[in-house]
C-alpha cells in the first residue's frame, strides 16, 4: 500500500466513523423527524456514485469507505421510513 | 473529461447538495444542540484527507467536491462554537 492509500484510508475511518452516531442514535430514539427523505435519497444515489467511482478508478480505500457509508445512509432511509408519523 | 469524471461529478453534485441544507438549517435556526464538536471536528479532518487524496490522484471530481464540503464542515464547526451556550 502506498502512501496515497495511507492518506486516503485515514480519511475513510474519520468520515465514516464521523456518520455512524448519526445511525446509532436514530435507531436508539427512533426519532427521524429531522430527517428528510429525499435528501436521504439524494445522498445514498451521491454514494453509490462514489463507490462506482471508485471502482473504476481502482481505489481502495474509496471503496472501503463508500461500501460502509452505502449501508449508513440505508440504514437512515429505512428507519426514516419505518418510524415515521402515519 | 472522461465517463469516469462524469460519474464523479454527479457523486459530487449529489452529496454536497444533500449537505447544504443542514448548514443552511443551522445557520438559520442557530440550534447546534444536536451536533457533536469532535464528530465535527473528525468529519472535518476526513474531509481534508480526502481532499489531499484527490490532489494526489489528480482527481477534479473529488477535488471539487471536497473543497465544497470542507467549507460546509468549517461553518458547522464555527456554528457550533458561535451559538453553543455559555
């Protein structure tokens, strides 16, 4: 692994870690009244467009951290609509 | 500009776009309760790195969007500790 991946793997555990209590506590609260869904929407397609990306570029540490936002931001979409008022 | 650029642009439309209104929501309602310095702080740091890893890959797609959400994580951090209570 060269030192670009190096960089680019650091920047993948900070990002993604940053999201996951975002996750944590949505599913804890089941509060997603701040959530909107089409911005949801329109940031899981951004990250399957990222994961994309970084497929095609060979990019290891892009896939690392889209695969794992990828599940983030689906997670927040079934909840969102799952617990939201009927 | 390459098929890959594009579908790297549209990456980058589609998750910066969805990050703006949270900045745009806190700038108006000024309630930061919500949101974690240190998370903050760590998305921040993220997104430096995956700004330096766009320079070094000669990415433009992720150049551009990066330096966009940089800035949108600078202003949750400056709102943060601007309207926090004393």
């Amino acid at each position: 692994m060269n030192y670009i991946e190096g960089i680019g793997f650091i920047a993948a555990v900070l990002t993604t870690t940053a999201f996951l209590p975002q996750v944590y506590k949505t599913w804890r609260t089941k509060d997603v009244s701040s959530l909107s869904l089409p911005m949801l929407f329109m940031f899981f397609v951004g990250i399957v467009g990222w994961l994309i990306y970084g497929v095609l570029k060979q990019s290891p540490s892009m896939i690392f951290a889209n695969t794992i936002t990828v599940v983030s931001a689906f997670l927040l979409i079934y909840f969102k609509i799952k617990y939201r008022k009927r």
